[in-house]
C-alpha cells in the first residue's frame, strides 16, 4: 500500500474538480463531474471531494481512483444479478458509462443499526423512536448490532443542495414515485446485490454493513444498476476479525469506510448544520488510507496509483474522445 508520507505529499493535489472546453453537455455532481457524448454516452470523472453530511466538505487524494476502479470491481462481480451502465474505464479517473434515466429513487440496504447522520437506523432509534421506515424495532438494541434480516430503506433524491428525504417501501408505490412492478424488482435486485457483496466482502475479512444504490433506465427501457457500486462512500465496511470484541468493549467497529470521517465531525459537535470545521492533514491521510486499504482488501490487487497531479491525465483522455 502507497506510505503514508506520499499520501500527505499529495494532499494539495488532490483532485478538486476538471477544467476541459467541452463541446456537449457537462454537468457537476457532490464527487463526480459528467460529460456527455453523442451516442447516449457520458464520461464520469469521478474526483477526489469527499461528501458528508450532504456538503462538501475535503478533498482525499486518490479517493476519486478507489471510487472508480472499485465501482467497476463490483460491476463485473454484480452482472449476472442485473445489467449495469458501465462500458469501460478509459482512465483510473473515469467511467464510460451508458445514458441512464435515473429512477426517482435511491434504494438504501442496511444489515445493521447503525450510523451517526440524522437518516441512520440508530440516530433515530437513539431518539427514542422504535418505527423507522416503515419497521417495527424491539427495545434494547445496542448500536453497531446486526439486524435479523437486511431491510431495504429508501430515500427521496435531494436536488439542488436539499436533503433526502425518508421514506417506507410502501410509499414509494403509494406516491407514484415507480410502478409497483419496477419496485419490486428493484427491490429484489438490491437485496441480491447486497447479499452477493456481503459474501464477497466476508472472504476479505470485512463486514458489508449498509450501502446504498441507484437504478436508471437505457434508452431500450432497460432496468439498469447505475452511479456507484460498494465503495467506502455508498457503503460501510467494518472488520470482521474485531467486530466482536470491539462490540463487547463497547467500542466503535474498525471501519475502512467515510464514516470515519462523520464520526471525527460528530465528535466535534458537527452533524451537518452550521458550519463545519476544517478537516485536518493527518484526518484527510488516514481517510486515504483506509479507502485504498479497503481497494486491495475487496479486489486483492496492489493498489496502483495513477500520475499526480490528476487533472492533466484526466483532460488528456478527455479531450481524446473528442478528436
């Protein structure tokens, strides 16, 4: 794994966003900038902003290199399950992908109460609350506890800066968001989806906590898997070797995933309103860290970083689709 030294040498590098004269749309997401080709194509950077709290709030280098190469890991290992957008990986940067009509609707997995943001299982059920999307939860469950079957909590999709909002499976349905019958077989896609990665992840030593999905429509009105797949922002990771004993210790799982990072903040009295404080160079490398440590654990490949600064590779292949 790249040393830490080198990791803290590329903070100031880290890839903020692209600047590229482009002839067709482009867009900007929270970590990914798009630009559209002809052809009902586009090309996703995926950069190195790290979200939280629905705001931006550091850049990690290589965050952006694990997000996209570890998408089209989970892509490959996923597509006997449900087709998917992604055509190729030109860049460690960038995902070709197919022009989906994203649904309405993000589709969040969890297989354990947990979480410290205000849409988690625990933040709510600390607040007393014991129906939770729609669920029914017993008293005395403790925080970071497996739960008896994973259950599928879905979202709104915040525009324009707003925040999702929470939803049950049968509101979905209910407020004609989607169809009954695209809802039930996005459902059972997801639930697949997420048990195939919970099997996978286990033969690394790690634990699939939660994650969260997007579905989207091809131009043929295929269902299709789109945005991102098992990656330490859609997903936490836990250590399946410490689980255990940390949970009888009373102590956080060893995570390999972004809620290290919200953790750092709501022990600082952040949870996303206000401003935030400013991320430190040692927090900002040991995200690093543990992002490319949880590349090589789930893909078992030496993590080979791409040339930095970034952005110059990036526009070069960019600019070479437009030749």
């Amino acid at each position: 794994m790249i040393d830490r030294e080198t990791i803290r040498q590329c903070v100031s590098d880290a890839l903020e966003t692209v600047s590229v004269d482009w002839p067709y749309a482009s867009t900007r997401g929270k970590v990914r900038d798009l630009f559209a080709l002809p052809g009902g194509r586009w090309l996703i950077v995926t950069t190195d902003r790290l979200s939280a709290f629905d705001r931006i709030l550091t850049r990690v280098p290589f965050k952006g290199q694990v997000l996209n190469q570890l998408s089209a890991f989970w892509f490959e290992q996923t597509g006997d399950v449900i087709p998917n957008h992604l055509l190729e990986v030109p860049d460690p940067n960038i995902s070709l992908v197919e022009q989906c009509d994203p649904l309405p609707v993000e589709v969040v997995v969890r297989g354990y109460i947990t979480g410290v943001t205000k849409t988690a299982l625990w933040y709510r059920y600390a607040q007393g609350e014991r129906r939770i999307y729609g669920y029914d939860f017993p008293n005395g469950l403790r925080k970071n506890e497996e739960l008896a079957t994973p259950i599928i909590t879905p979202t709104t999709k915040g525009r324009a800066g707003g925040h999702d909002e929470r939803l049950t499976c049968a509101e979905v349905v209910q407020r004609k968001l989607l169809e009954a019958e695209t809802w039930d077989r996005v459902q059972v896609a997801a639930l697949e989806i997420f048990e195939r990665g919970q099997q996978l992840a286990e033969q690394g030593g790690l634990i699939l906590v939660d994650t969260k999905y997007e579905f989207g429509r091809a131009s043929d009105g295929t269902l299709m898997l789109i945005d991102e797949l098992h990656t330490p922002d859609s997903s936490r990771f836990w250590s399946a070797e410490s689980y255990e004993e940390r949970m009888s210790a009373g102590l956080e799982p060893e995570n390999f995933d972004k809620e290290f990072l919200r953790l750092w903040y709501a022990e600082r009295g952040y949870r996303g309103t206000g401003e935030p404080p400013d991320a430190t160079e040692d927090l900002i490398v040991r995200v690093s860290q543990r992002y490319i440590a949880l590349h090589e654990t789930l893909t078992g490949e030496t993590f080979e970083p791409g040339a930095y600064p970034a952005e110059p590779r990036i526009v070069s292949v960019l600019n070479g689709f437009i030749r």
